[in-house]
C-alpha cells in the first residue's frame, strides 16, 4: 500500500489550529488593534527598532516564522478541504494551489527572516 | 449510455440544511481569516527587510480605518475558532484514560480553553513588559 502523505499535512493543520488557538486571540488584538491605536502598550512597542532587534534574535525569527508558516499550513488544510464542500471537485489542483501557498509564504517568511542579519 | 435519467438530488447548499453542518462550517470558514492575517504579518516581515521606511509604511497602513475593522474582524473570528477548536477537541484527539476512567468531552474543552485564556494573558503580559 502507498503510503499516505496526510499525516503531515494533518500535523501542520493541528500545529497551526492549535497556536492559533491558544495566543491567536491575544496575538491580533496586539498586532492590529492595540499598537497601532496606542491602546494598552507603550506606543513604540512594534516600532521598527524593537521589531528589528526581535527579527534579529533566533528566538525571534522561530517564533514569527512559526505563527505566519503554521497559521497558513492550517487555513490551506481546512481551505481545500472546504472547497471540495463547496463542489470543486479537483482534488490535486485545489491541493497544489492551497499547500502550494502555504509552502511559498513559508518559503517567503523564511527566506526573510535569515535575511535580517543581527 | 441509457436514456435514463435518474433524479440525483442537488448537492448545492447543503450545509445550510441543519444547524449541525452551520457550525461546521462557520468553524472550517475562521481558515479563510486565519489566512489573511498570515498575510498581513508576513507582509509585515517582508517590509520590516527593506528597511525603517518601508516598515512605518506598514505601521501606517494599519492604523487605517479599514484595517481596524479587519482585525475586530478577525479578532470576533479567532476567538470563536479558540471556542471551537477545542469543542471538537474530543473527537479529534486521542481519546484519553485518567484513572481507569475515560477522559470527560467537557473536561477536555474546558481544559483547553482554560489553557488558551493562560496562553493569552500570558502573551499580553510578555509584550506588555517588553520595550
């Protein structure tokens, strides 16, 4: 029997729910609504220079690269499998443009991260 | 090929017939958001390697009207995905014994909300501590 690619795409799903999840919630309300309208934190909190010093230290580049690469493996996961509900029916295409995406975004973030040189 | 033609049933809306499949979907849907606030934060990172500009440039963008409507949007959306994510937790997971007797669906879901509501404040008081 051919052995089944679905477990790990299944894990990169459940990674990603389950990230998302857990700090999803308090990781929007930061990025979109209370930094960037003064709310709760101090002002500069994602300023260039303190976002800069965290995309410079390892920690950092796992953590953002984890949250961007998991968030979209995830919502590919449900996204192709929703299509098929809603009637399309192309299985490898659908698979090839939703995984395709997620891998090139990780491919992006990744790449940009290693970029940014302490 | 016969002439037949049998009646099939149209598939088309479908899961707007019960409630049941309504939640499903209202649950697979929270992908689409979780997307695009993916893209926003890897856009972010990519203006954030081109320099200062380019990164207040995405600062800026964020603080337009649009964009807080997105993410109080996208916010209502995680936060049901966070309630059902982990309501269907006991079927998704393993299932679990804890002394012989097996794990509750209730104490599952409300171990794993508790959790996020912990994983939450606990980021918010790290960023809040940090700068």
């Amino acid at each position: 029997m051919k052995r089944s690619n679905e477990p790990i795409f299944w894990s990169l799903f459940g990674a990603g729910g389950m990230l998302a999840a857990l700090i999803g919630p308090a990781l929007v309300f930061i990025t979109g609504i209370a930094v960037p309208f003064g709310l709760v934190f101090k002002p500069d909190t994602m300023s260039y220079a303190h976002m800069l010093a965290l995309s410079q230290s390892w920690a950092g580049k796992i953590f953002i690269l984890a949250v961007i690469a998991l968030f979209l493996w995830h919502a590919a996961h449900r996204i192709h499998i929703l299509l098929h509900d809603f009637g399309i029916h192309a299985v490898t295409a659908v698979r090839i443009l939703c995984y395709g995406s997620a891998f090139a975004g990780t491919v992006v973030a990744a790449y940009t991260l290693l970029t940014i040189k302490p | 090929m016969s002439n037949r033609r049998p009646y099939v049933r149209s598939m088309d809306g479908w899961w707007k017939r019960d409630a049941y499949f309504i939640r499903y979907m209202a649950r697979e849907i929270t992908a689409v958001f979780v997307a695009l606030y993916a893209i926003v934060l890897l856009f972010g990172v990519v203006r954030l390697s081109q320099g200062e500009a380019a990164f207040n440039g995405w600062l800026q963008y964020l603080k337009t009207p649009w964009m807080l409507v997105f993410h109080v949007i996208v916010l209502a959306v995680f936060c049901y995905h966070t309630w059902s994510w982990f309501n269907i937790m006991p079927k998704t997971m393993p299932i679990m014994f804890v002394g012989g007797k097996r794990l509750q669906p209730g104490v599952i879901t409300g171990t794993g909300l508790a959790a996020s509501v912990i994983a939450c404040l606990a980021v918010l008081f790290i960023v809040r501590g940090m700068s």
